[in-house]
C-alpha cells in the first residue's frame, strides 16, 4: 500500500533496529579480509621444511594418491604440486614445495639454476600461503632455521618418520607418513585452525 500521508514516525522508529542490523552485517561481509574469497576459492596449506624432511611423502598421505614423487635424493621436488582437497567441509589447496635450503640458491643461472627457482618459488608460495604446515625430520637433532623463519600463528609444526627407531621429535605434531599414526591428530588440528579463521563467513 502507498497511503497519501507520510509514514508515522512509529512505524519507522520500529524497522530503525533492523535496517540497522542489516548494515551491520552488509559491513561485516565487505570487510572480511577476504574470507569469502578464500573460501570459493580454496584456502592455501603451503608444506614447508627443508630437503627429505618428509614433504611429498605427507601431501601423498593427505591426498590419499601419489601426486609427488617421494626420493632421498635431495631437490627430487623443483616446482610447486598442489593437491586438492575438503578438510572438514573447507575447500583446500595443499602445496607440496622444494626443499628450503636459500644458501644453495644460484643467483648466475648456472648449474642448479632449476632447483635454485624451485626455492624461490618454495619461499613465495611459503610466505602467501593462508597457513603452513612446518615439516621437520622427526629424527634429526638440530632443526632447520630457513623453516623455522616461518613460524607465525598460521603455521603448524609437524614432526615426521615417527616409526623410526632414531625418531624423537619436538614440541609439535608428530606423525608417520608410512604408517599414518598421527595423521589424524594433524587433521583435527588443520580442521580447527581452519575454523578458528573462516567460520565465521560461512
């Protein structure tokens, strides 16, 4: 109806909260730091660490298939190989990346030059990642500095070859990527780190 005379002012006094309301939440949604964007499009899981530290062999185990090739011979992996995957209902890209080693970059374009890329690009894909998964070699002493640069609170340390005899890990996730013991622990955790970020613009 479009009566003649004006609205009365209660009858406006009584839509003002939710006309107010839906602001609030047309607001909410444009400043969501791009959570929506993330969410169409697939929120991004980088897996960091330095050679052999059991990457491939964890994005293999996470996807269920060989997607990488799994090698002890150090720089097997020179590219990005991404996988993905729903993880609690989130789309996921997961990326498996080279070996961090930045002291073995070639800055002449010699020999090494395409392992030297894959580091660079295993550093970008690192640092823009949404969050990232720390891989350390469960049965090594000392820790790897070039991974643990990239600690925040959007990362996750995981400790692989929780089967061997020489595994002792460290404070974090430990897991066996031949076995599977401790993959569901690193789920649960990716799942709630997941959700502590996105859920609320779902």
């Amino acid at each position: 109806d479009f009566p003649d005379e004006d609205v009365p002012d209660s009858e406006t006094q009584k839509v003002l909260p939710e006309i107010a309301a839906l602001t609030q939440e047309i607001e909410a949604h444009l400043n969501d730091n791009r959570r929506g964007e993330r969410l169409r499009d697939g929120i991004h899981i980088a897996i960091v660490g330095a050679p052999n530290a059991g990457k491939s062999s964890l994005l293999n185990l996470l996807a269920k298939r060989d997607i990488a090739i799994v090698s002890p011979m150090a720089g097997t992996t020179r590219d990005v190989i991404e996988a993905h995957l729903d993880l609690g209902g989130y789309p996921v890209v997961l990326a498996d990346t080279a070996g961090l080693r930045p002291e073995e970059i070639a800055e002449d374009g010699g020999h090494g030059s395409i392992e030297s890329e894959g580091i660079r690009r295993a550093l970008d894909r690192a640092r823009n990642a949404d969050l990232r998964l720390l891989v350390f070699d469960g049965t090594q002493e000392t820790l790897s500095p070039h991974t643990l640069n990239l600690r925040d609170e959007n990362s996750l340390i995981v400790f692989t070859k929780k089967d061997s005899k020489e595994f002792h890990g460290g404070e974090g996730l430990a897991l066996s990527s031949t076995t599977g013991d401790g993959i569901d622990a690193l789920l649960a955790a990716l799942s709630e780190k997941i959700t502590s970020l996105y859920a609320l613009s779902r």
